[in-house]
C-alpha cells in the first residue's frame, strides 16, 4: 500500500467525524466544569465514575474503558487534545474516511484503557486515567503510518519537524514522566500508540484489502453479465438471419434495441420505447 512521504498538514476543515468528536467532547467538557462549579461534589462524582480507575473496572465498571476519553477537567489537556483531533485527526480523516477515524477513535481509546488495566494490575501505574490523549497518540501514530517524514508545524515552533521525530519525541517524553511519576495517565498515553500502531497493521489496512478484493468481484461479476448479455444479443441475431431478417432493423450500431415507430408507440401508450 502506497504511502505518501510528501504530505504536511494546512488549516483543515472543520468537518466530518473530527467534528462530531469535538463538539460532543466539548460540551461534555463544559457540563463537567458547569457541575465542578455549582456542585464539586458531583463533579467528583463524575469524574470518579466516568475517569479510568483499573480497581473499578475490576469490580465490573466496564463502562469507564470507554468513558475516560471524554472526561476531563485540565483547561490546558482538554485544549491540546482537541487541537490535536483538529488538525492531526482532519489529515487522518481525509486518508481513512470518516467512518475508519470514528473506528481508530473508539479502538484506541477502549484498547488504551484495556491494556492501561492490565499493566496497572501488573504493578505499572497509579492512579486515574482521564481524558483522550490515548486517541491523540493513536492519530499521531496512524498519520505517521500513513505519510511517513511529512513536515509538521508545532505550535509556538516556526520550523517544519518531521512527524517521525515528533512520534520518538513524544514516546520519550511520555516514558520519562511514566519512570517518574509511575501514573496510570502516562501508561494509557504510551498505549496509545501501541493502539494506533495496532488498528494501522491489523484493522484498517485488512478493512482495505478487503475493500479491494469486494471491488474486484464487483468487476468480474459485472462483466460476467456484459458477456452474458452479448451471447443472448448474438443468438437473436442467428435467429433473425435464420429466418432471413435483418438483424439490424431491430438494433442500432452499439447492439441496443431501435425504437418501433410511430405507430407503434402511439399503441403503446405515452410511456414511449425504453430501451
């Protein structure tokens, strides 16, 4: 599968699945700070039921593999994520479609968060997981997969980085502060990269062979039934010179059927010769 090693990212549009995910994920976003104001203890509350907690989810709290990617309160982590699905998610989403992102989107957050689980009870990573940094590294990882040494403009960095630098840069940077701090946000962050990895390789281009393959049938069962057609058109003509007609008083020089005349038609009634 050809990839594209030229590729950098403009101002997009705002459009699509990226801006279902960002509409829906800020007024998430702002109901939890609304609540976090009016009331803080409910808005704990909904952190605590909808963050990351591995031992929740232990006891049968399922729903928070999927519902950590949409609650957050960090000003600053919220406003980077959604860039990120802005402008890196709109690339990806011109490659992939609308449908394949919504699918990398859900994937990364739901195996981040899984995979987070598992190495928390294995004894890596403390503490709640918030937020979809794991979908933003999944984005990055799948447009680093699909334009391999693309330039990206960093904010606030005037200078064209290749985006595989940025992926090693992020890595590192996520790995150090997991050494550190040994939090669980780290380990999903990490994850999803893995995730983005994992849906390119395994789910989205298998989805894409696939695609191929179904457009290839499509292709030769339509031609199947040109030749099909042909035959019957070539059998009609050995009849009609058989019984000593002119074949070509019944079909036009491309093998349609001409239309009767008039007379014919004004029989037939308004709806006239379909051929």
């Amino acid at each position: 599968m050809r990839r594209n090693t030229s590729s950098s990212i403009g101002f997009p549009r705002f459009t699509g699945a990226v801006r279902t995910v960002i509409l829906v994920s800020t007024a998430i976003y702002i109901a939890i700070v609304v609540l976090w104001a009016v009331r803080q203890p409910w808005g704990s509350a909904v952190l605590a039921v909808g963050g990351l907690s591995p031992e929740a989810v232990r006891h049968g709290w399922v729903w928070q593999l999927l519902t950590y990617g949409f609650v957050e309160l960090d000003p600053r982590n919220f406003l980077f994520t959604m860039l990120g699905v802005f402008f890196l998610g709109s690339a990806v989403q011109e490659r992939v479609g609308p449908r394949a992102f919504l699918n990398l989107y859900f994937t990364s957050i739901i195996g981040a968060g899984l995979l987070g689980c598992l190495l928390a009870w294995a004894g890596f990573g403390v503490g709640p997981a918030l937020g979809a940094g794991s979908a933003v590294n999944a984005i990055l990882m799948v447009f680093f997969l699909l334009n391999r040494d693309a330039p990206i403009m960093l904010l606030f960095v005037p200078i064209p980085i290749p985006v595989k630098y940025i992926v090693i840069f992020t890595a590192a940077v996520e790995a150090v502060y997991l050494l550190l701090t040994h939090a669980l946000f780290f380990v999903v962050l990490l994850s999803g990269l893995v995730m983005g990895f994992l849906w390119y390789r395994f789910l989205w281009r298998r989805a894409s062979v696939s695609t191929i393959v179904n457009n290839r049938l499509t292709d030769v069962r339509n031609a199947y039934y040109r030749w099909k057609r042909e035959r019957a058109k070539k059998k009609f003509q050995v009849y009609m010179r058989k019984h000593e007609q002119d074949p070509k008083q019944y079909f036009d020089e491309y093998g349609n059927f001409k239309p009767p005349d008039e007379k014919d038609k004004k029989d037939r009634g308004q709806g006239g010769w379909v051929n």
